[in-house]
C-alpha cells in the first residue's frame, strides 16, 4: 500500500454506484459526515459506507461539489510525478494535430484529462492556464513543474479571473506569469490561419479554440457568399469566410471596439484587405431587427453567442433568447441559404438547440434541412462518464 496516509471521507450506503461508472464528483449529501481535519482543497481518501477504499481526491466544504476525484488507484499518490503523467498523457493526444498547420490548442481541459478544475490553453510556444477550483489550487506550485517540464513551453501565463472561483472561496487574480516569459500577443496558426492572441486580456485565455473544427467547416460553404458572422469577436469565422475567395464579402458584428479592431488586423495578418469588408459595432439582436426591417439578406448566418444560461435557473429566458436570435438570423438569410447556430451554454442540450430552430423555422414556414453537427474538436476530450461537463453545441443548417 502507499506509504502516504491521507485523511479519509465515508460515503453513505449506495452512494459510491457512480464513481464505479467513472464519476468525477462526489456531492456533499453522498458524505456520513464532514470529514475532520483536512483544509479546504486538501487531498483525502473516499471509502465506502463498509470502510473500502473507493477513490482519492480533493475536498471542499464550502461547494455542493465536495469531492473531484483524481484517481481510482490507492498506489497513487497526488505527487508532481503524477500531475507530469496526467500533462504527458494530454500531451499525447494533442499530438494530432500539424504543428506546420495548428499550433494552437486545448492542452488541459478539466475532467476530460483527469485534472478537474484545471483548464490549459497552448497557444504556440505559451501557456495560458485557468484554475477553477481550491483543490487545484493547492497545487499550483506543483502544477508549474509539471506543465513546463512536460510540454517545453516558454512561459505560463495564469488567468485566474472567472468568478466560478468565488464559489471555491478563492480570490478573483490580475492575470500572473507562473514561469518564464509571456509576451503582450501570440501569433498562432490555426488550420492554416494566422491570429494573434492577446493572452492577457482576450476573453477566457484570449481566444475561443473550441470552434476550429467548425470554422475549418465553415469553408465548404463559403465560396463566393455574403457573410454575417454575428458575436463575431476578434473574427475567427469571418477570416475563414473571407480567404475562400475574393468574390467572398463579410459582415462581422459585435458590441466590442476592441475585438472589432482585433479582426480587421487579422484579416490584415493573413493578406485580407479589410476595406472589402464590414465590421460592425452593434447589439446584434438591435443590427438584426434594423436589418430585417431593411431587407437585408444573406447567404450564410452565423450566430455563436456567449452563454444566454449558465444555471438552470435561467434556462427558460435563455432558450427564449435563442429563439428570438434564430428567428431573426433566418429573416436575413436569402433562401437555401446556410444558417451556422451555436449555443455554449452547459444547461441547453443538443436537442434543445434543434428544437430552437425547428419552432424558429415553423414561425416562419420555412423547411430546414439539419446538415451537419458538431459539438467539441478533440482537443477538448468529455469524460465519457460525465457528459454533464459537455457545453458546445454547433449546428449547420440550409433554410428554404
């Protein structure tokens, strides 16, 4: 057995039915009592209500979630060689993609690589990392060695600024160099694409790689079009849209002056001239009913908002809001024309978003024919006994 004793929790009788499964959370009324004498994050022993050992993690009070489990395995202890063997085997994998063509990745994402609470993005030679929980952040310093040792990265960068963190009862941080050196922008390729990436500022890490798959599929379609890409960001999709073809024209909208600054140097930054282009600062539901009233139509729609819902509570108004979207991205979509429609909120489910878009459709009496469907690349890896932590749900449609 382990030389190394950690404290231990009890779980009720029946209570340990989906760790077998390979379950990552073990939520406080799963517990006989609160375990004594372990800090907040601190690693302990999970046994069964007849006193067997079920799984070691980490431990936190304060949350409805009060054990994320690291390991099913009582020989292994919570060590930097471990976290180095959990970065190699997500090393690994990532190992798919071209370095000539991507160099931008999800390196770390969460329970699908068996470190829960802890996101890492690569983006070229640096590391943008995001710790969500008092667990992982407990082992930070040794999360820093592991990370540099097995991936070769020049400089780690922390973005522990999501307010999940409050919930765990740690401090919201300005962005922290953990090792090395990370410049101002990175410039990455994706597919073939260039972009900068402003790891210190940009939202999340500074740029949203779980739609690669989706804006390399976008380029089948786009030859030729006109183009609304709304919630456009720093343009991801629009830069796609526009290298298919110089006949090609886009219109990028979003509320933000700065991401809208960010796209046109894209564009710039794989030899695109902007001036062909629009680039809208706007409210997209307020540009969409002005457009609508206008007559506006287009061959292709593009709608990826931000998450409408990120609790079950505001479930119900966020699927309101997505309908509304919808049935306004259909009004300025010329027939037979493809609508691309995304919803990263975790609480709406694949077959919500289909049903979106057939009530969208039947309000409008116009027949949609579901072409295809996409939920996360392979870089972001869903524990397949969790599929609670999937969130992404992207749709191409063609609207008669």
């Amino acid at each position: 057995m382990s030389s190394v004793h950690y404290p231990s929790a009890s779980l009720k009788p029946h209570r340990d039915e989906s760790l077998q499964g390979g379950h990552l959370w073990i939520f406080s009324g799963a517990l006989q009592q609160p375990p004594r004498w372990v800090e907040i994050g601190g690693v302990l022993d999970v046994k069964s209500a007849t006193g067997k050992f079920v799984a070691r993690g980490y431990y936190n009070p304060q949350t409805d979630i009060a054990i994320r489990i690291l390991t099913y395995n009582p020989e292994e202890q919570i060590t930097v060689d471990f976290l180095r063997r959990r970065v190699a085997q997500a090393v690994q994998l990532r190992q798919v993609f071209d370095p000539e063509l991507t160099n931008a990745y999800r390196l770390i994402n969460s329970e699908g690589d068996g470190l829960p609470g802890l996101v890492v993005d690569r983006y070229a030679d640096v590391l943008v990392a995001q710790i969500h929980t008092a667990g992982m952040e407990r082992l930070r310093p040794l999360l820093i060695e592991a990370l540099m040792q097995e991936t070769g990265a020049q400089g780690l960068l922390f973005r522990n600024d999501s307010q999940s963190r409050k919930r765990e009862g740690l401090d919201i941080e300005e962005p922290m160099i953990g090792a090395g050196t990370v410049p101002d922008a990175v410039t990455i390729r994706e597919n073939g694409v260039y972009f900068t990436v402003d790891c210190w500022n940009g939202q999340k890490t500074g740029f949203f790689l779980d739609q690669r798959d989706k804006r390399e599929s976008l380029r089948k379609y786009a030859r030729g079009k006109r183009i609304l890409n709304c919630f456009s960001y720093t343009g991801g999709f629009s830069v796609y849209g526009a290298l298919t073809s110089p006949d090609t024209t886009v219109t990028s909208v979003d509320v933000s002056a700065p991401a809208m600054e960010a796209a046109q140097k894209h564009f710039e930054l794989n030899h695109v001239s902007p001036d062909a282009h629009e680039f809208l600062i706007a409210d997209v539901f307020d540009y969409l009913e002005e457009a609508v009233q206008n007559g506006e139509q287009f061959d292709i729609v593009i709608l990826d908002p931000p998450a409408f819902a990120k609790t079950q509570n505001t479930r119900t108004n966020a699927l309101k809001a997505y309908r509304r979207l919808n049935t306004l991205g259909m009004q300025v979509l010329r027939p037979g024309g493809i609508l691309l429609t995304c919803s990263c909120s975790g609480v709406i489910g694949m077959d919500d978003v289909l049903g979106v878009i057939s009530q969208s459709a039947q309000r409008l009496q116009r027949p949609v024919q579901l072409l295809e469907s996409y939920t996360h690349g392979v870089d972001h890896p869903i524990h397949i006994a969790m599929p609670e932590t999937s969130y992404l749900k992207s749709i191409f449609c063609r609207v008669g």
